[in-house]
C-alpha cells in the first residue's frame, strides 16, 4: 500500500472514531435548555413541571464574571422552592454555564459556582439539600453563538433541570 493511501486510511480512521457517541452518558443533566423532563404536563397546571419551567421560570442569569445571585434571580428561586416544596416527588440538577470568553477550566468552576449559589439559596429556603444535585458545563453548552454581549448575558446562567424521584 502506497504511502498516500496509508495516510488517507488513518485521516478516514480518524474521521469515523471522532463521529463516535462519548464513552460516559449525561443525559440525566439535560440539555442545558432547561426543557429535558421538565416539559412534561400543561402549563396551567400548577403542579406540572410545564407550569415549573415556563411560569416559574427555570434559570437564573448572572453578570460577567459573577456568580452572586441578584434580586431577580433569588426571586425566580424562591418560586422554584415553593414549587419544589409543594411537589416534593420532584428533585433537580442545577446547571452552571458560562459565557464563551475565558478559559475552559476557568468557566467550568464559574459554572460550579453559579450551580451552587442556587442550590445554596434553594437549601437556604427550605428545599432538601439531597434533592438537588449541581453539574457545571462551563462554555461548552451555549444556548446562543455570537461574539455579542446579547447572546453571552443568554449563556451566564444556570438552569434548574426537574427530574421525578428523590435520590436519597
């Protein structure tokens, strides 16, 4: 086999293993969109997890660099609490996300950060602290792409995903 071919077997190898599925499974964490299992019902349903994400609200945004919670967030948390205390057979994953300026490691702490103040403030109003689990996508699931402050102000976030069952 010449030389050439060779080299385009492994550019061909190459190209089929990076279309491969990753080797862990996260979609117990969702999407990032905030809809996963906590679209299900109607929203004029008070006790639906439609009703949750849609006039609730399901995320929390945060300014640059910050992972302090500001008066609209703790009052979008506050719902999210009396929801998840009146339907107690829900639990959550907080998703922490960053913007797309900085490092990688860098805004996955920012998103563990910005995880834990909610599941902090959540805790902080009566919600059990082993309802609520935390993961962080830092910059790697944006909801938007640009190189704009709109679409970066959309991606410093953290989204509260509703998955039924306690997990102890």
């Amino acid at each position: 086999m010449s030389g050439f071919k060779k080299a385009l077997l492994v550019v061909a190898a190459l190209g089929v293993a990076g279309c491969s599925n990753a080797s862990w499974d996260d979609t117990r964490f969702g999407d990032g969109s905030g809809a996963g299992a906590g679209a299900a019902g109607s929203v004029s349903d008070p006790t639906s997890p439609a009703y949750f994400q849609q006039a609730i609200g399901d995320r929390v945004l945060f300014a640059v660099d910050q992972s302090s919670l500001s008066p609209a967030a703790e009052e979008v948390l506050r719902g999210q609490a009396g929801w998840l205390l009146t339907n107690t057979d829900y639990n959550v994953t907080i998703q922490g996300h960053a913007d797309e300026q900085g490092t990688r490691e860098y805004n996955l702490a920012l998103g563990a950060r910005r995880a834990n103040s909610a599941r902090e403030f959540l805790i902080s109003q009566g919600v059990a602290g082993n309802r609520i689990q935390v993961v962080s996508y830092g910059k790697e699931r944006p909801l938007e792409i640009c190189s704009a402050e709109s679409c970066y102000a959309k991606n410093r976030r953290a989204v509260t995903v509703l998955a039924s069952g306690l997990t102890g």
